[in-house]
C-alpha cells in the first residue's frame, strides 16, 4: 500500500496545539505526524521546551539545522525525510525535505516560505488511507491554511474553503 500524505499551516501555536490534539483524539497514530517551524531558541534543548502542550504528543522531536535557512523545531516524518534529502544539491532550504515527503517543488517552496514567517506546518503521512480525510477534516475544521493532499493524482483542487485566497497570494520562492 503506498504512503499518502496531507498538509497544512497552522497560524499560531495554539491553533497547532488544536490540531494535533484532534489528530491525537482522533487516534491519528503519532508517528504518522509531523510539525515543523522555526527555533527561535536556536538550542538543542529548546526542542524540548518547545514539545509541550499537544506537542509534546509527538514523536523525535528535535532540531534541524538547516544551512541558510537556520535552526528549526521539527517531529515526526519530517525529520528523516530531511535528512534523506540532505545530499540532495538540487533544491536547498527546508524545501528539499518536504520534497521528500512527496510535495511538488513548487507546493515545498510556498510551505517554506509559510515556515519562514512563522507559521508551522502540520501534516499526516500514511498508508492508511483513512487517516488523511479524517486529518482533512480536522485541518479544515480548525480553520487551517494551505491544505494539500499528496499521492492522490486523482485530486485536482487540494485547497480547503479556508485556505483558497491565502494559498493563491502564498509567496513564491
């Protein structure tokens, strides 16, 4: 069964908390969750300062020191993703991990640019195709940005009804 993947920006911390705490309720496994978003303790020990609350939830948290882009707080999928692109010289920033976790060059290039103003990014990876409608619903529901299914080519508008004026003005790299 192959992997799909879905993901969105969350806008403040407290609404991350919201949506991996529903993702939790919802018996999201928490190995299928990732976040990424900037230190901006820039400390190895701030990972874990900064797991707290829903967060906390999560699995591998730790930092990223990614060259250029600087230090950042991530969990789950995300971290090794990252760490598999790293060799990679073709695209550089946090991009190239997202890449990794299946999203377009284009679609990691907005995402890093979210992630670089201080949003967090949040998503789901799994084979169990359950999972991403209901992590779906949930971004939606928590009013999320950004929300983009991979490994569907059948799905030809990703955007959630709260995410479509921001996405199209989303900065490109």
């Amino acid at each position: 069964m192959s992997k799909k993947s879905i993901f969105c920006i969350a806008t403040s911390r407290d609404q991350a908390d919201e949506i991996v705490d529903r993702l939790r309720t919802a018996k999201v496994s928490n190995q299928h969750v990732a976040v990424l978003f900037l230190d901006k303790n820039t400390s190895h020990a701030a990972a874990y300062d900064h797991s707290g609350g829903a967060l906390g939830w999560l699995t591998d948290i730790d930092t990223l020191a990614v060259p250029g882009a600087g230090p950042f707080i991530a969990a789950g999928p995300i971290i090794a993703a990252w760490r598999r692109a790293a060799a990679s010289p073709a695209v550089g920033g946090i991009a190239r991990g997202l890449i990794g976790l299946g999203l377009p060059e284009t679609d990691a290039r907005n995402y890093e640019g979210q992630i670089n103003a201080g949003h967090i990014l949040i998503s789901v990876h799994s084979s169990h195709w359950g999972e991403i409608p209901q992590a779906k619903d949930i971004f939606t529901k928590a009013g999320a940005h950004h929300v983009f299914t991979a490994g569907d080519p059948g799905v030809k508008d990703n955007l959630s009804p709260h995410s479509v004026d921001s996405a199209r003005s989303a900065p490109r790299l």
